[in-house]
C-alpha cells in the first residue's frame, strides 16, 4: 500500500474493494459525518445478466438491519400513547396461543419473547428458503406452534418471528399496511425516496441489484421470493440510509428524547442487560434492532444484514458522528468485518489499542470416545408434527441413518452421543430421539439455531 493510500481513506477504500469489477457482484459504499453522506461509491455489478453497475442509487435488500426500522415503528406508535410496550402481544394479535407467561411487545423488540425462530420452523416443515414465503404465511406458522424456547423475558436469543408480529401490531393499531406506515411516517419525512418495504415478491423494483453466491467458482443466482416484513425485506440505498443515520444526530422524525430511549440498551425482565456476546473482551448488548458495545473506547451501534445472497453493515459511531454503510449483493461478503476495516481509516487516532486477553489454561478433557451403535433400524420410522404439518421419514440407506421429507433434500444423520445425531437440513441441527421406559422409540426432537427441541411423535 502506498504512502498516499495510506493517508486517504477514499483510496482505502477503493483498495479494499479493489477485487470487485464488471464481472463480479459487488458492494455500494457510504461514509456520513456530521450527518453529511461525504463518501459514496460504488464497486462491481448490480446485474450480472445485464452488466449494470452498482451505483449509491442501487436499491438492495438490507436484511436484518431492516429491524431498526421496525422497532422505530413500534415506538413511535408509544410515542402516540397508541400502544404501550408492556401490552400483552395477545391484546393485538389474539389467534396466537396462551402461553404460561405472557409475551409483551417488550419482548418482541428484545429478541426475549421465547418464541422459535420463522426461519427455523418453516425449514422444519418442509420449506426451502428460495420458496415464495409472504408474511400471511408466516403469521400462520407462528400463531399455530404452541411452544416457546425459554420463558418470556428470562432470556435474550436471536428470533426473527417477534419482528414479523411486530409489523402485524403496526398494521392493526394503525389501520395501515406496515409498508405505508413506515414510508408515511419514516421514509417520506426523511426524504428517503428510494426505500420501500418489499411486502409483495412480485413486485417490480426499478434500479434493484440481484444477489449472487458462487458455486465452483462460478457465479449463481441466489433466487429471493420471500415477502415476510418485520425481521428483512426493507429495500433501500446508500444515499437513503444515510439520511436515516442522521436522523439519530438531528431528528427529523422523533426528538432527542426519543432517540435516547430509543437507543437504550434492551433488557430482561429482572432488568440485566440484554447480551449477544463478549468479543475481544468486550460485551456486545441489544437495543432496539441494533447491536451496541464499547469498540477499541468507542461506542458503536451497528448490525448486519444477511438475505438470500444479499450482506450489508450499518454502523454508528454516534460521540464521533460518523456512520458507514455497506450494501452487498455478493453472498461471501464479510460485510462485518469490511465495515469495522473502514472505521479504522476514520477512527484509527481515536481508537484505544486493546490489551492482550490472557486466555485461561485449559486442560484437555480426555472423553471416552463415543462408540457409534451398530443397531441404526432402531431409529426408523415416521416422525410427525402436527402444528407444523410436517412428516420426516428415518430409514438406513447405504448403511446411514438419512432424514426424508417430501420437499427436502434427504438429510444424512451422525450419530455423536446415544440417541443423538447431528446433520445438516438449511442450518445445523441436532436430533435427539426419545424412548419409554421399555427401550422403544416414541419420538424425536430436533435444535437449530433459532428452535429448540421441537417435538416430532413416532407414529405406529
């Protein structure tokens, strides 16, 4: 790197994402400081089967960073003293089931609502997710489960299914499409003249990237059907979200109050820290559809965004007023890392170098190694949930357990402990059977990411 390009983060910036041409997919970059959109730049194609390139006027599907704007939504509508955040979810939404412990929309904002992740029960009933999945049909999947991770409040674990009840709380105390809601009390007070809520997949979207992932080092298409609001599915650009982070240094929409309570950090219901994690020793917080931490002194608000081949980062850096904005279309973008990378060539003099973390010994624990059962046909059979009207068949082929479904790819199961596999059907997961006091095989419950031990009964 030369001596110019180091000094200027513009050319920092051309040389991180120097790879990405007009044969690539690619990525639209926006710096803001002191509310100003003061770098903006586009690197590679927008569509690759019509060479366009990406420009900051490309719109692109943000993912979760959509859940911001969803939150926003829910507190303005407490703003108008038309909700309050410790309302029953049931008040508003009533099909959903009675759980022992009420879920308030509190809960929902927080990721501490216990309920099981959209996502993770549609792969389990059966969905692929390039499938065509609207919002209707996600309210169905949620309001129809009856079980919860953990008891509401007493937990933070990352579910997508609040946020899509929460577009259907907007809907219903205001009268509107959560669509209009947001462009009339959002997007059309910032000038955000580019960004919808993309509530219908067969809706035309003029200057819109398509995503891509990569397959054999080829270029394929990352096919998004899915319409579901609330969790993704805001389209934007570059230049619009530069408008909305300067909404949070001088607002247009809100008053600094509102941004301050907007921006607190969520909590459980014994009123500690909601918490993601610890990373380089630092502890990383929820508030509100954003993640917020103490990077290198400073504090940052920022989260990413991941949706059928589309990435994207937007993060705050609100005690210096800088922003950075990264949409992708390229499913390998690490889109958290690049955009802490551009933070460095604004912030470098004012970051604080971080002490070595003195890892604690740890001493191997030498387990007896688990001896995998020669007796698989004990395992199959039908196995069947019934709220997800879903139906997976076990059975020895060549000699493994294998997984069927009649509209998924046939999982093959490895046994790790007894009475316990591991395979891999859209995300991990895990399959533990069950059995009565007999030995018989009675049913199985399966664990991702965001869905734990849902329950499949054997049939005879």
């Amino acid at each position: 790197m030369s001596a110019q390009t180091r000094s200027n983060p513009e050319k920092k910036i051309d040389s991180l994402f120097s790879t990405y041409n007009s044969k690539t997919a690619g990525v639209a970059v926006g710096v803001v400081k002191d509310g100003k959109l003061i770098f903006k730049k586009g690197y590679g194609t927008a569509n690759l089967e019509y060479d366009i390139a990406i420009t900051p006027k490309t719109i692109f599907n943000v993912g979760s960073v959509s859940k911001q704007f969803t939150t926003f939504s829910i507190y303005l509508l407490e703003k108008q003293g038309k909700i309050s955040l410790d309302d029953d979810v049931r008040k508003y939404i009533p099909e959903l089931p009675i759980y022992e412990k009420t879920i308030t929309i509190k809960h929902l904002c927080s990721h501490t609502s216990g309920l099981k992740d959209q996502w993770s029960l549609l792969t389990l009933a059966g969905w692929r997710m390039d499938d065509v999945i609207t919002h209707e049909q996600v309210m169905k999947i949620i309001t129809k489960h009856k079980e919860l991770n953990f008891a509401p409040g007493s937990q933070f674990k990352y579910s997508n299914s609040g946020f899509s009840l929460l577009t259907e709380i907007v809907k219903r105390v205001s009268g509107k499409s959560f669509s209009a809601f947001a462009k009339e009390n959002i997007f059309d007070p910032l000038g955000m003249e580019n960004t919808l809520i993309y509530d219908d997949n067969e809706k035309i979207v003029k200057n819109r990237a398509y995503s891509y992932g990569s397959e054999d080092g080829l270029y394929i298409k990352r096919n998004l059907n899915s319409s579901s609001i609330g969790p993704t599915n805001v389209y934007t650009t570059v230049e619009d979200l530069s408008k909305w982070t300067a909404n949070f240094e001088n607002p247009k929409v809100g008053d600094a109050d509102f941004i301050n309570h907007f921006n607190e950090k969520s909590t459980l219901d014994n009123g500690e820290p909601a918490i993601l994690s610890v990373r380089d020793g630092e502890t990383i917080y929820h508030a509100k559809g954003q993640f917020t931490r103490n990077y290198k002194g400073l504090n940052l608000y920022n989260h990413t965004g991941s949706d059928a081949g589309f990435k994207s980062y937007l993060g705050r850096f609100p005690d210096n007023k800088l922003s950075i904005i990264l949409l992708s279309n390229d499913e390998n973008f690490a889109s958290y890392n690049a955009g802490l990378d551009i933070a460095e060539f604004y912030l470098s003099d004012q970051f604080k170098k971080r002490a070595p973390i003195a890892e604690p010994e740890k001493k191997a624990e030498e387990k007896p190694k688990y001896v995998p059962t020669k007796m698989l046909k004990d395992f199959e059979g039908q196995f069947q949930n019934t709220d997800l009207s879903s139906l997976f068949t076990l059975k020895v082929i060549d000699g493994k357990l294998t997984m069927t479904h009649s509209r998924l790819s046939d999982v093959v199961l490895t046994e790790v402990e007894k009475d316990k596999f591991t395979g891999l059907m859209t995300f991990a997961v895990e399959v533990t059977f069950e059995r009565n006091k007999k030995g018989e095989m009675t049913g199985l419950n399966i664990t991702n990411f965001g869905a734990t031990k849902v329950k499949f009964i054997k049939l005879k």
